[in-house]
C-alpha cells in the first residue's frame, strides 16, 4: 500500500496505482481506482438499528466468527413493494427462496451465499442483516453520471450535484438502474430526473464499476453502481438550465474542494477525484492549478 493517498476527512481510502507496482507517478501510470473497505459499516440511515461493530480482522466471511448475531432490518417500504404479495412493486420478495433471478455473481465477482441462501455483501460483514432500505438482496445495481465544468470566473471547478432529499447531502444525481434497463439508460434517466439535464452520459469516460460504499448497506444487501463522467466546456456547462426533480431537494454546481468532496455522500467524493485524475492525465493543460495540486494530495 506504498501509494496509498491521504484520507482527508476519514474517509475510506481509494487510491491509484501507476502501470508499476508501488509506482507513485498516478498522473503517467495507468490510473486505477480502487476503494477500500468499508466506511458504511460505521454508518446507518435513520431508521436502522445500530451495527454491531466488527473489527478488521472479522470482516472476512471465511474468518470464523460464531457468536456474530447481528440485528437483522428491512424497512417497511422494502416489504410493501415485495413484488410477490404486490404485483407494482419494486422489491425481492422477503423469502430469498422466492427470487427467480438471484444472481450468483455480480460486478464484483462470484458471489458467497450463507446456509440459509442469502447473498453475502463481498466486502465482509457490517453488523446488519436482512436488506435494510435497499429492495434486491444482494447486489443492487445503480449509475452515477458525473459531470463537471470550469468557472473561470471563480477559478473552481465545479460538479452538477443534488441535494439528496432522504438526508440533505450533496452528491452525484445518480439512482437505481430499473429492471431490464442498461446503466448507460439509467444514467441518462435520473440525470434527466434529478437534474433536468439530458446529456449523452454514454458518451463518457467510465470511471468505477463496483461496490458503493452506501451507509444502506447491510450484510445481504449492497450497492454496485456504474460511473461514467463528461466535463463540459464552459458555454456548454453554462448553457444548462437546472431543474431539481425525483430525489433531489436542490440541484447546483457544486465549487470542488477538499472540504466539499469530503462531504459528498457516500463515496462519490472519490469518484470525482479519480475522474478528473483521469482528465488531467488525457489534457493536463486544462484544470486550474489549485485542483491539480488537491488531486495530487489525494493521490501521493
Ligand atoms: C449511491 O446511491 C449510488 O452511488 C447512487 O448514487 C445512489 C442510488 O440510490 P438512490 O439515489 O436512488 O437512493 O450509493
């Protein structure tokens, strides 16, 4: 872990490696992004009962543990869209044995299951089970379109953010990818939703494909998003009228700085850092010194 970046914050780290193990140089290396386990386990939404704590060296499922006996947590909104009692609904059924389509592997690789058939979440246990607030056991699958510009004026470089009405945090206008859809769909829908922008996503760089680092998550239930990021020229960006829908309570561009990425929810602080690591690398003449220098930070 030789290159392993500062943490601002506490967050969990996500680092880069360059086209040499142990090479420093992210700015020429092949840029890689990886996050680590596992700031949700520390977190939970209203509504959730409180984690066990598990130390480091208990996360893994093959680590035995026997007297774990976590609180086990599915939200009502979760059991009322069980689609085997309603037909309209968006959730697994509560009975894992119901679930036609269960997957036995996800982006992250193939899946471990517990005796009693539940997908096991593969960055180890986090002190809750059942599904908590997320309706598919296992891996749900979501999409984060980030989209940046420059204002030149202030000298910031800025994210197209909403404010998330379920806790007020700024984040990445992304959502659940819905039943059938394709994520490059998904990302163009709940830009479109949350933003009121409707952008070719498809046409951006991809970013992350992986497991979300979501205080939702519980030991059976997790979030694996699709990232892909456009940075827009200023008339471009500055053409875009703004309208907060769906999810969102606010929708502006966010100045990037270390205190407010730090903030962002979830993990999305660090799929920004690796995108725009990612554009500098392909035009280093065009974010503003100031941001170079932070992303270096993150990095080194
Ligand atoms: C995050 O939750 C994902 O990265 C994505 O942005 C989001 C999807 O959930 P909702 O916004 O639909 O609640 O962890």
């Amino acid at each position: 872990m030789e290159n392993k970046p500062k943490c601002p914050g506490g967050w969990p780290s996500i680092f880069a490696t360059g086209g040499t193990e142990g090479s420093r140089d992210w700015l020429n290396g092949d840029l890689e992004v990886y996050i680590e386990p596992y700031r949700a386990r520390f977190e939970w939404p209203a509504g959730y009962p409180r984690r066990i704590k598990i130390s480091d060296d208990l996360l893994d499922w093959n680590t035995p543990f026997p007297d774990y006996d976590p609180p086990y947590f599915v939200a009502e909104s979760v059991l009322a869209n069980d689609v085997s009692i309603n037909s309209a609904g968006w959730a697994d059924p509560e009975d894992v044995a119901l679930v036609v389509d269960l997957p036995r592997e996800s982006i992250e690789g193939p899946l471990l299951f517990d005796a009693q058939g539940r997908p096991l979440n593969p960055r180890g246990r986090c002190g809750i089970a059942g599904r908590g607030l997320l309706g598919k056991w296992g891996p749900n699958f979501a999409a984060d379109p980030i989209v940046t510009r420059i204002n030149s004026k202030f000298g910031d470089v800025e994210l197209l953010a909403v404010q998330r009405r379920d806790n007020d945090l700024w984040a990445i206008p992304g959502g659940m990818v819905d039943r059938g859809e394709e994520a490059t769909r998904t990302l163009v829908r709940e830009l479109a939703e949350e933003t009121g922008v409707t952008l070719e996503m498809g046409r951006g760089r991809l970013i992350y494909r992986g497991f979300v680092d979501d205080p939702r998550t519980t030991d059976h239930a997790w979030i694996e998003t699709t990232a892909r990021h456009l940075h827009l020229d200023e008339a471009a960006g500055g053409a875009l009228e703004l309208q907060a829908g769906s999810d969102a309570r606010r929708v502006n561009w966010l100045p990037l700085t270390e205190k407010s990425l730090g903030k962002l929810y979830a993990g999305h602080g660090y799929f920004v850092v690796s995108a725009l690591a990612m554009l500098h690398r392909e035009q280093p003449q065009l974010l503003p010194e100031s941001m170079v220098q932070m992303l270096r930070n993150y990095y080194l």
